[in-house]
C-alpha cells in the first residue's frame, strides 16, 4: 500500500479506521472476525426482537430502521472484505485523480 492514500484528505480518516479493523490493507483475519462476528450476532438478535415486537406498530418502525440500517452497514463491509484488492486498487486510483486535480488547481491558481 502506497502512503499516499493514508495521507489523503479525502481518503485518510476512512482508510485508517478500516485499516486498524484489518478490512483494507491489512491481512489480520482474526482482527476482521472479531469485528464482523459481534455485529452479525446483534443484528441476528435485532431481527428476532422485530419478530416478537409485531404488534407495537411505533416500537416495530423504530427497531426495523435501525436493525435494517446496522444490516446495511455490515453488507457494505461484507462485500468491501470480500472484493478487497478490487476496493485497494480504486482508492489507490482515487489518489492519483485527486493528486491531479490539486496539480491542476494549483497550476491554474
């Protein structure tokens, strides 16, 4: 991994919270599992607790957004883990455009 993708603005605080849970840039599976393993269990727990609050149609709203939202999440980082080296190669070339737009701005400025 280049260091110019930790030091982007754009990029730097997202690659380096992921890259100390071990989703991008490092190989840690231990450090993954341990992330990816609780939310999946908290969110199994939440679609069963939707399940048993069926009737209570405010308390049903409520704990289906957020059981749906913290799915969402855990998709998103599922497929980001999955497609890993495809996911690297993009941000790698999201700095090499954004290194050529400050070059061109400042060329222009």
């Amino acid at each position: 991994m280049s260091t110019a993708v930790l030091d982007n603005a754009m990029l730097s605080v997202n690659v380096r919270l992921w890259k100390f849970l071990s989703v991008l840039f490092a190989r840690d599976w231990r450090r993954c599992v341990a992330f990816v393993a609780p939310v999946c269990l908290m969110n199994a727990m939440q679609f069963v607790y939707l399940y048993q609050q069926w009737g209570d149609l405010a308390t049903f709203i409520l704990n289906t957004f957020f059981a749906v939202s913290v799915f969402n999440a855990l998709l998103r980082t599922c497929l980001i883990i999955k497609n890993r080296d495809k996911f690297e190669t993009l941000m790698e070339e999201l700095v090499t455009l954004y290194d050529n737009i400050q070059e061109s701005a400042s060329y222009n400025g």
